[in-house]
C-alpha cells in the first residue's frame, strides 16, 4: 500500500512533559511529542506558540519529563487543556518543587526529568541545555536509569494512541559485531 501526502512517520514519539514557570512563579506543563536528543548534553523540541514558549522565554528554563504507563493520564491532560485557560497543575493534582538548578519546576509524579536551559528558540525549534538529571531511585539498577522500570511510553501519531515502550531485544553496538567476520 501507498500513502500519499507529506505526514512523516518517524518512531517512537516520545512523550515529553515541558514544565516551565511563568512570570508570577506559577507552574505549567505541557505535553510534547516531537523531542530528541541532539547532543551529550542537549535536546531540540519542535513547539508551536503556546504558554509554555512563553514562559521559558522569560525565564530561560524549562524541565523535560517523560511519560509513563503510571502517568499516562496526566500526561495526557497536560496535552488536550490550554495552560492559558486553566491551571494544570492544580487541575491534575500533581505535586512539583523548583529545580535547584534552573528556574522551573520538576512534576514530582514523573521518575524522569532532564533539567534544562534554553540555548535558543528559532523556527519553532526549542534547542535546550540539560543540566542535571533527576531520576527517582525506583527506576534505577545498579545506579543506572533502566527504561524496562520506567514503562515509558510513545505517542502513536497514525493511530492516536499511546504505545508502552517494549522489552530488549538485542544489545546495541555488539549485536553487529557478528557481521563483521
């Protein structure tokens, strides 16, 4: 079969919560699906205009979490209500605290968060500077982040549903060594 018309399909989407603050301190968050990490220390963001951009053109920060099948719910509120309408972090009941190294807030019910600085914002492209990592110690083995404990998710565009990230099926970077005898 042959699909026509320019819709990419690029996958997983990762399903990104963006927290930032706004100019009177109050907590917002967003859910993002086109996020990647495009260096060491680095993620880019495709944003439209939003409460969000708003916010960490001000304060020159934001978090990234990730969804999980644990915050699916939430997740997903953060992604169908306007944070211009509505408090949404008080509408979920989620509980947040601030970064201790930039000005945005870390969602307390996400066991991943990547703390970042803005490097820039052109084209819709957010280009952000992580920082520090947190990682809640439930998803940790051997004091490494282990994805499997996660249960992270991705955001299936074509079906409009949400995927549980899989199981291991080969080790990356040795697997294809066979090949090379």
């Amino acid at each position: 079969m042959e699909f026509k018309g320019s819709q990419g399909f690029v996958a997983p989407q990762t399903v990104a919560i963006l927290g930032t603050y706004d100019e009177n301190g109050v907590p917002n968050a967003m859910n993002a699906a086109w996020c990647m990490q495009s260096d060491t220390a680095e993620l880019s963001i495709s944003l439209g205009a939003h409460k969000t951009t708003d916010n960490f053109m001000k304060t020159g920060a934001f978090t990234v979490a990730f969804a999980t099948v644990k915050t699916l719910v939430i997740s997903d509120y953060f992604g169908v209500e306007s944070g211009r309408n509505v408090n949404k972090i008080e509408k979920a009941g989620v509980h947040v605290h601030k970064s201790a190294y930039v000005n945005a807030p870390v969602i307390e019910e996400y066991p991943l968060t990547l703390e970042c600085r803005v490097k820039s914002f052109e084209d819709g492209i957010l280009v952000g500077e992580i920082v520090h990592v947190f990682a809640d110690e439930s998803i940790l083995t051997d004091g490494k982040v282990d994805l499997g404990k996660m249960e992270l998710i991705c955001f299936d565009e074509y079906a409009g549903v949400y995927r549980r990230v899989g199981e291991v099926v080969g080790r990356a970077f040795h697997d294809g060594l066979a090949l090379r005898k």
